[in-house]
C-alpha cells in the first residue's frame, strides 16, 4: 500500500517566470475551436455504483475521447491555435503516453509535423499509439529533468513550438471544455470530481466550474505515492521534491507552477486513494458498466467511494480522464489489489 510523503518540511521551490493564466473566455475559445475535430463524450450512469457510493454519479466518458483520453482537447486547442508559419515548424512536448498521442494526432489534423519526448519506461500500449499517430519519439530518462533537456535540444534543432503536457494556457483551457460539456448536459452538480497529476485538467475543471457552476465544489483525486499536489495545498507552496511511486502512470507528473496557482484560487481540495483502492475502483467500473478505464482515470472513482461522509446524498460529476489501459498487463493490475 502506498503511503503518503511527508513533503511539507521540504524547502520551497524557486519558481520560473510565471506563465499567464487562462480564464473562461479561453476555454470558451478552446470549445468552439475545437468543436470540428474532438468528440462532445457521453455522459454514464449507474444505479449500481450510486448505491455503493451513497451519491448520484455522473460519469464524463473522456475514455471515449479521440486517442483515448481527455488529453485531445487541450493538444488539438494548442494546435490549431497556432499562426500558420509557427505551426509549419512543427511541434514538440515530453509525454509518458497521453498526452504524447493526443498532441501527435493533434498534429496530423493540421498536417505539421510532431516530437514526442518519451521516458524509456512508458507503457508500450501508449508509445505504440503516439508512433501511430505519426510523430517523431525521441527516448529519454524517466525524470523531469531529461524530458526537459531533451525537449530544449528537440526545439533547438527543428524550431518546433512546445506544447507543454499541463502548464501551457492553450492546454489547460482546452481540458476545460470537458467540464463545460458536462455541466451544460447535466447541471446542477455538488462537486466536480477529477484525477490530478500536473494539473490541466483539474485547473481547467476549476476555471469552468467559477465560471458557470460556483456552488460547485472541485476536487482532485490524487494517488498517496504522488501526492505532491495535496502536499503543495497543504504548505502553500509547490513541492517538486517527490519521486513518484504508483501504478498511475499518467498522474506521474508533478503539479506544475500555473496549475498550482489556479487551485489555489479556486479553493480546490485534493483528495488521496492508494493504487489497491485505485484498482478495485477499475474493477469495480469494469464489472458495473462494461468499460474500461486506465488507473489514472479510476482514482477519481476511488477516492468517492473512500469518502462516503463527504459525498453522502450529492450529485457528483466525475471526469474519467482515459481508457489506454496495457491488455497485457492487467493480470499484474488485479493482482495489486
């Protein structure tokens, strides 16, 4: 079982430049822009997992999204936001798989070319998606700090334009758009439930939800052997110190500096589930639906069913972030719970 760091005595992080901050108009620009070319996802039900959860539960299907993850909406808004004579250069991200895939089909929309830079222990479902959507991987060492270095060599050499995985404003206002289409199908809601790994969909999330449902409440569903953003929150000040630890390979990511700024702003709480909880919570959807999901979607679920008290009696929008789940590795996956 995981446990959570103790990182609130770690020294505060010297910040880069702050990136300006998306708001609701962007994600609004981001809809409408994106709208010929990613799909407006279902929204699930199940009597079922209300009852074990003690709440009403609205299920976005981002699983069902174009290349399998909510991911498309923020790498297709960045994409064809670009003028014309930047996006001929191309563009370049560092991804472990979603992210990676989505902007490299993003990229194929429009017809540029794209680089991926990819930790050499990414899920191989995922590196075998983001080569099939056409781009260019460049491998490197699983740190921050390799993706970054190899990225700034990618960039030097081709003149790409980078697309950050969460802390680009275009990213995070396109993962906004899948709040907005839930709470324009089904309004109403007492929180709003997403996975948190760097944070473009949980700031995203955060914006949308201020902007059209402020009695909503936010949360992030975050594993206990990544919970930087839960640590950040709670010493109000970004921890970059952890090295994480979870089966969620997508959530791997450390909360970035702009997306820290906006949960901050918005009051966001984050939440912790441990990767067996995580699992049986897959599982469990798996049984009940007929869906699959990838862990770092199912947390979100995990981390409801955890807090009945909290949740008890609410109606409860959950964003199922994806679905690219390794088929040969799920034996391993069950085994952990």
């Amino acid at each position: 079982m995981n446990t959570v760091p103790d990182l609130t005595a770690a020294p505060p992080l010297r910040e880069p430049a702050p990136v300006p901050l998306p708001g609701f108009d962007d994600v609004l620009a981001a809809a409408a822009r994106i709208a010929p070319h990613a799909h407006h996802t279902p929204v699930l039900r199940s009597r079922s997992l209300d009852a074990l959860a003690g709440c009403e539960l609205h299920f976005k299907a981002e699983h069902l999204q174009r290349a399998g993850a909510f991911k498309f909406r923020g790498a297709c808004n960045a994409v064809w936001s670009l003028p014309a004579a930047t996006a001929g250069r191309g563009v370049v991200t560092h991804s472990s798989g979603n992210h990676g895939a989505a902007l490299a089909l993003a990229a194929r929309s429009r017809g540029i070319p794209c680089h991926v830079v990819v930790p050499h222990n990414a899920v191989a479902t995922k590196m075998a998606a983001i080569r099939a959507y056409g781009a260019t991987l460049h491998p490197c060492e699983p740190t921050l700090a390799a993706r970054e270095a190899m990225c700034a060599q990618v960039q030097a050499a081709t003149g790409a334009e980078l697309v950050h995985p969460y802390t680009d404003p275009r990213v995070i206002a396109g993962q906004g758009t899948a709040a907005l289409e839930l709470l324009g199908h089904d309004g109403g809601f007492d929180a709003l439930v997403t996975p948190l790994g760097g944070g473009g969909l949980l700031g995203g999330t955060a914006i949308t939800a201020a902007a059209v449902a402020p009695a909503t409440r936010v949360y992030g569903a975050e594993p206990t052997g990544a919970a930087d953003g839960h640590a950040s929150l709670q010493r109000n000040a970004r921890v970059t110190e952890l090295v994480p630890d979870t089966i969620c390979d997508g959530l791997r990511g450390l909360l970035g500096a702009p997306n820290f700024t906006l949960l901050r702003q918005h009051g966001v709480d984050v939440l912790l589930a441990d990767d067996a909880a995580t699992v049986r919570a897959l599982q469990l959807f798996w049984q009940r639906t007929k869906q699959l999901i990838e862990p770092s979607s199912a947390i979100a679920l995990a981390v409801v069913l955890a807090q009945r008290e909290r949740f008890a009696g609410q109606r409860v929008g959950i964003v199922l972030s994806g679905g690219n789940v390794d088929l040969e590795a799920l034996a391993g996956l069950f085994a952990h719970a």
